[in-house]
C-alpha cells in the first residue's frame, strides 16, 4: 500500500464522474503525481484534439511558449474544479517533474477533495457554480471554451523539496 492509498479514495462527488474523496483528516500533502509531459508537437498535433486536453496541465517549455502540457499520472489527473470551496492548492516541481497537490484548509475524512483549474473560463458546466446559484450565492463562473488545467498561485509553496 502507498500513501496515496491510504489518503484518497475514489467517490462520486461534483461531476457525477470520477474524482476523490479524504479518507483521513487533514494530511498536509495529499497526493505527488509524477507528469508525462507533451513536447508542443505533440500537444499541436495530437492532445488537443483528444480527451487528454482536459487532463492536461499547462508545462513550463524550453522556448517559452506555453504549449508543452503535462499529465498527472497517479491521482493528480483526478481531481474536480471547485469555484466555491477549493481544498487542496497544487504546485509543479520542473525539476523532479511532479505535482504536489496540498490542503489548503482543515479537511474532514468524507469530503471531496478539489483544486482550482484557475482564472480561464471553463470548458464544462461548472456543477459546484451552479451549487452556488441554488443557495442565492451568484453564478459567475458557468463558462464554457476553456480547456487545459490552469496554474493557481501559491505562495510559500514553491520551494517545496518533493
Ligand atoms: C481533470 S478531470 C477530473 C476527473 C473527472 N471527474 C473524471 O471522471 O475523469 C476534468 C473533468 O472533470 C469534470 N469536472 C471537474 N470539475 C467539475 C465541476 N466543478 N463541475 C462539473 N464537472 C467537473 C469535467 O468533465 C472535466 O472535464
């Protein structure tokens, strides 16, 4: 058993999909995805017109373009968006190429777990914003177009050692 197995599980929250639930309470890290990361080839000439775009994370490149992309293995491609209620805040290590997925809050066994796809205007109808709307909070965020995971910005996160 792995620590992820011991942390995550599957559920069925958000997005009547797949996505991941705390078994424990509030662990700091809670889950490190190695990446696979698409040289901007392959992203042009293949990801985007697949499925794996809406997997994928925006990758630093070496020319500086933003068109390398990189998938989460493990859990990392797992996570749902959370307009209302983000739990975990996620940070890229170029050098060991992975991601590291951390609470952000005092999470309880039993709740789902869920990053922000940050500011880009999403590429599906967004359920926790429409949570929102049916408890009279707004709705704002209900955009479709969007397409690739989007980089949230934490501070005080980004010289981790993992
Ligand atoms: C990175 S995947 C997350 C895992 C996904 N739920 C699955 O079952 O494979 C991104 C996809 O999850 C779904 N999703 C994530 N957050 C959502 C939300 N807040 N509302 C509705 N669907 C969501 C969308 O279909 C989106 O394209």
């Amino acid at each position: 058993m792995s620590n992820n197995d011991a942390v995550l599980e599957g559920g069925q929250p958000l997005s009547r999909t797949a996505g991941l639930v705390l078994v424990m309470n509030t662990p700091k890290v809670v889950e490190v995805s190695p990446v696979l990361i698409f040289p901007e080839d392959e992203v042009e000439k293949h990801v985007q017109h697949t499925v794996l775009q809406h997997y994928t994370y925006y990758w630093p490149s070496e020319s500086g373009r933003s068109m390398t992309q990189a998938l989460a293995l493990g859990l990392g491609s797992m996570f749902n968006h959370s307009t209302r209620d983000q739990n975990v805040g996620w940070i890229r290590n170029t050098e060991t190429e992975v991601i590291v997925y951390t609470t952000l809050r005092d999470i309880k066994a039993g709740e789902e777990l869920c990053i922000s796809y940050g500011s880009a205007r999403l590429w599906f109808p967004d359920a926790d914003a429409q949570a929102n709307t049916s408890e009279g909070l707004g709705d704002d965020n209900d955009d479709t177009g969007g397409s690739t995971l989007a980089e949230l910005d934490l501070s005080g996160l980004s010289k981790m050692d993992i």
